[in-house]
C-alpha cells in the first residue's frame, strides 16, 4: 500500500534490483573487457574496473541523496537546472579539452566530466516542467515555439562540440512529447524524412524527385476523390512535367551542376502548378506542393551536409553501415571485430576471462562503446538474451511507472527516462551488431566512465523519486 512521505516503502524497489544487476554486470564486464594479469584484483583503482567501483559507489550515493530530497524540488527548479546545464555546454566549448575529436570534456586531473550526457536531463525536467504548466495547449503556436527552443539550444551546442552522436539523443523528446498529445502527423513526418535521408544516400536524386512527384499526385488524389478532380490533378501533373522535361533537356549537364539543373526545374515545374491550382481555385494543391518542395530541399541538403559538414571517418562510417562501400580494415575496422567477437561466443560463450578477442585488444573501446561484445564473446547468446531482456523490461517497467503517475510532470519525465535509456541501448547494441551507425554513445549503466553512470543513475533515482510522490499533485 502507497503511504504518503515514506520514501523507503513506496520506492520501486523491483526497479531499484534491476539497476543494481545491469551496474553489478557492467562492472564485472569491465573487468573482464580490460583484465590485465598483473593487475588481477578487481578492486585495483589504478585500472579501469577499479575506477568504475569508484564511481558506482558515488552513484549510490547520489542515488541516496536525491530519495531524500523533496520530490518537489525538481519541479521548482526545473528550468534553472536546465539553464545550469546549457552554460556548462556553452563554456566547455572555451575551456573543454577535445577527446576522440570532439571538445566536449572538462578535464582536472584524472576527473573528466561531460555536460553533454547531463544536458539530457536537464532537458527533460524542462519539457516536463513545460507541458504541466497550468493550461498547456500544444495547438498554441508559442507552446510550439518553445518546445523547439527547449530542445534546438542544447542541440546547437552539442553539435558545435563536433559531439554529434549526443545529439541525435534529443530526437527521442519526441516520444513523451506524443504521448502528452502531440499531433500524430508530425511523428510521420520525422519518419518520413529519416527515410528520406538514407535514401538520399543510396538512390538518385532524380529517381526520388519523380516518387516524390508520384506521392505528391497520390496525397492530392486522396484529399478528394471525384473523377473530375482525378482528370485535373493528372492534367495539372502533365503540364508541370513539360517545363521540368525540357529544362533537363535544353541545359547541358557540363554548363551546370546536374544536380542544380534538376532542383531548379522541379522548383519552375511547383511554381507553374501552384499558380494553376490558384487559377482554377484548387486549395489542397499549394499546400500539398510545398510539402513536394520542402521534401525536394531537404533531399538535397542531404547530399551537400554528407560532404561538406561531416567528418571524413563519419562519411566512411554511414557508407560502411549503408552497403555503400566496405572497408573493414578501416571505417568499418570496430564494427568488423566487434561481430566476430560476439559470433565467436557462440551459443553458451568462451566463458569469463576467456574472450580472445578482447583479451588481445582486437575490439578498440571494447569497455566503453563496445562493451557489450565482451557480453557476446564470453557469455554467449544465451548472456547477450539475457541482457538484453533486463534492459526490455526496465523499459516495460519505467513506462508501468510512467502511467500511474497523477501529475502531468512525473509521467512526462518518466517518458523522458524510459526514451533515453531506450535510444542509449538500441543504437549502442545497433552498433556492435553493424545495425546502426557508430556514434559513439554508451550502453547504460554497463559502459565504463563516470560521467554515464552518474547521469544514468540521476536521471532513474530522480524518476524513482517522483514515483514515491505519485499521490500527490507536483505543480
């Protein structure tokens, strides 16, 4: 039974048991991930798994401190701990030192601390503090605005630490964001253009512009289905098609860039079908057309982003990933022997300590990014299942959680930490299995680093600490 201000019987204690299996795990993974034989005991703080014992015993007690905070204490300072955090980002970009290529570090001594990972929650004691204000309308165009605001500063600044893979973080907002009762076409439209990307990549630009022009035509003839309106549409497509034909033909491809050819003819063949639409008072047409163009713009942004903006080994890696090319001494090198690690484990594993692959350093961040091919290699299938179950059902569990709440603030920030969580372990498993892109983001509460753990461990205990209040109204 639910007993008011008794933290220690309405906590989730089965939630607390998960979080103390997946860090007890990654401990002992660490471990074996960077054993060396004459550093053998697991206490030793000169190595990795050392420090990692360190830092889970400061999780514990961060984890103790925020139960015995009031859980209104989050909801009052939501937007200044936000605010806190968006200055760290924007000083670490003066003083931060650069690691693996992104100045994304403050570094004193051996302590390394990254904003970046805490940016996350401060972001999400934001959005929730926001949709449980008084009256929140999410038809409201300022609410709108300042959704976008909330999560585009951070962005800016992550990215601008060259720091990309953190970034791409803040697209799982999106999903607290729908369930508090965002508008179901823009989740379609995020799909849409994710589709649109890779394709981007991977087809002609001319071949997308005409299923682009084919969807466009296939959208008007949904929005109004009389035989008559179907004859306009096909004429209207046809007398479009005349000027977007014969600019492709007249301009030769030498003069100009053939890329800009075809962007430029399908602008004039928009324009002259708008204007038609106007003339014979077809509304859905312009506004359908701009859709067909933002798509065509974005499509092309694509190209030009691919080779003017990212790194050349970010480049190597998504062509890698793609099929595009293959280069598993290089881009593809990390990818190419976590899989081997993982396959070499087998059904049952080689068992603890006895990985190959690791123990001879074939896998590069084998204890951080990578840690979970030494889960693959040493513990097999059956230990990868396994792992990947308690991840699924903390998942299943925080979102129990999430539902039960009464205030708006508690279920939006519990959303918040189930889609986190949920991105951190499907693009961090994605990668060792060659399923996702190699970003450089850790597998919670099982990579090595204290910056992680901490910010994993805040981020649940925060949540854990709300859900003890849940019968109360959190303003």
């Amino acid at each position: 039974m639910v007993q008011r201000n008794n933290t220690i019987i309405n906590i989730d204690w089965i939630t607390v048991l998960v979080y103390l299996a997946l860090v007890l795990a990654g401990w002992i993974n660490i471990y074996s991930a960077v054993y060396n034989e004459e550093y053998n005991s697991i206490f030793d703080i000169s190595q990795r798994y050392g420090k990692q014992l360190l830092w889970i015993g400061f999780s514990l007690i961060l984890a103790f401190f925020i139960m015995v905070v009031d859980s209104k204490f989050f909801v009052t300072f939501g937007y200044f701990i936000y605010a806190a955090f968006i200055l760290l980002l924007l000083l670490v970009l003066f003083v931060g030192k650069e690691v693996n290529g992104a100045r994304s570090w403050f570094v004193v001594g051996s302590f390394a601390f990254q904003p970046a990972e805490f940016a996350k929650y401060g972001t999400a004691l934001a959005i929730a503090k926001l949709l449980s204000s008084f009256n929140f309308n999410f038809k409201e165009l300022i609410n709108k605005t300042k959704i976008v605001a909330i999560l585009i500063v951070p962005v800016a600044l992550i990215i601008l630490q060259n720091d990309t893979g953190s970034a791409l973080v803040y697209f799982v907002f999106i999903i607290p964001l729908f369930r508090e009762g965002m508008s179901g076409l823009i989740l379609f439209f995020v799909a849409f253009f994710a589709s649109l990307f890779i394709f981007s990549l991977l087809i002609s630009p001319l071949l997308i512009v005409i299923v682009l022009l084919i969807v466009t035509l296939l959208i008007v003839l949904v929005m109004k289905r009389s035989w008559s309106y179907i004859m306009n549409s096909l004429l209207l497509l046809i007398v479009c098609s005349i000027p977007f034909l014969l600019y492709l033909l007249l301009i030769k491809k030498e003069v100009i860039d053939f890329y800009f050819v075809l962007l430029r003819a399908s602008i004039l063949s928009s324009v002259i079908l708008i204007i038609i639409s106007i003339l014979k008072r077809i509304p859905q047409i312009p506004l359908v057309v701009s859709i067909f163009l933002t798509s065509l713009f974005f499509t092309f942004s694509v190209g030009f982003a691919f080779s003017n903006i990212l790194e050349p080994h970010q480049q190597a890696r998504i062509n890698n990933l793609l099929g595009v090319e293959s280069d598993p001494l290089g881009a593809g090198y990390n990818v190419n022997q976590s899989k081997i690690a993982i396959g070499s484990g087998g059904f049952t594993g080689k068992g603890f300590l006895d990985g190959t692959q690791t123990k001879y350093d074939f896998v590069p961040e084998q204890s951080t990014d990578f840690i979970f091919c030494t889960v693959g290699e040493e513990w097999g299938f059956i230990g990868a299942t396994f792992v990947i179950i308690t991840f699924l059902f903390l998942l299943i569990r925080l979102v129990i959680l999430a539902e039960r709440q009464r205030s708006v603030f508690s279920r939006v920030f519990g959303y918040s930490v189930a889609s986190i969580i949920f991105f951190h372990f499907t693009i961090n498993i994605g990668m060792t299995i060659g399923l996702a892109p190699v970003i450089g983001i850790p597998l919670p509460f099982f990579s090595y680093g204290g910056s992680s753990l901490w910010f994993f461990t805040i981020l649940l205990f925060t949540f854990l600490r709300l859900d003890t209040s849940r019968l109360e109204q959190l303003h």
